[in-house]
C-alpha cells in the first residue's frame, strides 16, 4: 500500500492541484464582488506562484536565447554583406592605386619619348630566363609588330637591353645585366668614357682607363651614342663603388642600374637599329665580346675602350 501511494504521489498531488483550481475558478464567479480570499485560496495561490516562477524562469531563458539566436544570424549575415563590401572596396582601392601608378609611369614616359625623334612600341614583360648564366626577358611584341633583333629596349628610368631573338610575336630581350652585355657609357660629369659590362649578377661594372678617368661615387652614368645601339643620353646607373687599380690601365667602378629589374613590367622598343646592329644581323655574324679572365681583361677592355659598344 506504501509503495502504490509513493508511485501516485505525483498524479494525486497533479490532480489535487487540478481540483483546488477549478474550486478556485467555481468561487471566482460566484464571489466576483468580494475583496478577500478564502483561506484556502490564499494557500493555493501561495503554492501557484512560486511554481509558475519556476516554470516561467526557463522558460524566459528559451526565449531570450532563441531571440540572441535570431540576433546572432542577423549579424552574421549583416557581417558578410560587410566583409563583401570591404572586399569590393579594397580591390576598387587597388585597382585605383595601380590606375594612379600607371598614370605617372605614363607621364614619364611621354616625357621621355618627347625627348627622342624615333618611334617606341609599348610591351609588357611575360617571361623571365630562369638561367643563372643569362639574364633576358620575353615581351609580348615580335616580328608582326615590326620588332627586329638589336633593337634597343628602355623604360623611363633607363636603358633595360636590346633584342635578341623575334618570333612573330615575342621577343627576346637580353639585359644589360647579362655577362654578353657591354655598353658604352659616359660619367655625366666629367665626361669620361668606358664600358658598362654585364656581369651576371644585379650590379654592372663601369670600366674606364685609370690614368684619364675621373670618375666617383655618385656619378651618373648616360649612353654615349657609340657602338651604334643605343641612342645617347639614356641612363644606364649610378656608381656605388670603386676599386683600386693598383697601377693597371684599367680602373673598375661598381654601377647600381637605373632599372630596378626586379620590378620590371612595362617596357618600351625603340623602333630603330643602329648600323651595327643591321650589319652584324644581316650578316649572321656574331663575335662574342671578350670576357672576364683576369689575365686578358686589361687588354680586352682597352681595346674596347678605343672603339664600339659590345652587342649581345
């Protein structure tokens, strides 16, 4: 008998409840007019609060967590259509600031084709020679755009290298840091020529004769117009370094590019090939210039330093 009361306790306490709640209900309508409670109302009702705050605590707590819930997917999407704004404004803000960088390479550029009579076709740099022992470029322009191989190729910031090789459309350019290069330069200063000879890595060398030359760190160096490549004028770099010529006839300076190679994109053509260019294409012949052994560079580089502008 314990133990079936124990089991219904609950159902018999429920149904109690029910009960006292319809009792409730009965006495209400038929004694709206009066201000106090039975007794036993007043228990019930004392009873009845207590529950129903138990029951409405979390059952507030459900909701406030759903309507946080609500607020929570509100502001993750109002933070993607954010986060793709800020992305559509960085890459206009990009493209902005690549629109301003072209823009003033653009008025140099013009600057410097108003300062030479011959034509330049714009290209863009796509490749590079992965070679350590050549340093050249692929453009996008060849033989259909009227590209031949000799033709000089600059930036506005100086002399970039000449045309090697043409398909129809690429071409080939060597640098002027490659060891083949050798260009004849003058100290914008004092006027003292020699030859900028490439040496394979990101730093030319500028020889010149010892007992003649006056040449110091931060000296200019300029295309002289000799050897029939490059038109005169055009920046080759600036001198970082000179080494001592410890009573040889040829001196050595170290030459920072007026090119930043690493940064190359834009490149120009010039729409001209100097005579020996021409001559040395058309005939198919090609003699490499002499190179860097030190026992035969003195008399390699004075010989040069009487005559022409080494090609490729």
């Amino acid at each position: 008998m314990f133990g079936f009361l124990k089991r219904m306790s609950a159902p018999i306490v429920l149904g109690a409840l029910i009960l006292l709640a319809l009792a409730s209900i009965v006495s209400d309508r038929s004694g709206l007019r009066r201000s106090d409670l039975p007794w036993w109302q007043g228990v019930l009702l004392e009873v009845t609060v207590p529950v129903q705050k138990a029951v409405a605590i979390p059952a507030g707590a459900v909701g406030r967590f759903w309507r946080s819930y609500l607020d929570l997917v509100d502001l993750k999407a109002d933070n993607d259509d954010l986060r793709a704004t800020l992305l559509e404004l960085e890459e206009a803000n990009l493209q902005l600031r690549e629109a301003l960088v072209s823009s003033g390479h653009l008025e140099q550029i013009v600057e410097m084709r108003d300062g030479f009579e011959v034509p330049m076709l714009p290209a863009a740099v796509v490749g590079l020679d992965v070679s350590p022992f050549f340093h050249s470029v692929l453009v996008d322009r060849g033989s259909e755009h009227g590209i031949l191989a000799g033709n000089p190729v600059i930036t506005h910031a100086g002399v970039v290298g000449v045309v090697t090789r043409t398909s129809d459309h690429a071409a080939k350019t060597m640098l002027v840091l490659d060891r083949q290069s050798a260009v004849d330069g003058v100290v914008q200063r004092s006027r003292t020529r020699g030859i900028v000879y490439g040496r394979g890595t990101g730093e030319p060398e500028f020889a010149f004769e010892a007992r003649r030359g006056d040449v110091e760190v931060g000296d200019l160096l300029l295309t002289s117009g000799l050897g029939g490549v490059y038109p005169k004028g055009l920046k080759l770099g600036e001198v970082t370094a000179l080494s001592d010529p410890g009573g040889g006839l040829i001196q050595v300076a170290t030459v920072t590019p007026a090119v930043d190679f690493g940064r190359l994109e834009q490149v120009f053509i010039m729409m001209r090939r100097g005579p020996g260019m021409s001559l040395l294409y058309e005939t198919g012949e090609f003699i490499e210039p002499p190179r860097s052994q030190a026992e035969n560079r003195d008399e390699d580089e004075t010989a040069a330093l009487a005559g022409n502008e080494g090609g490729l």
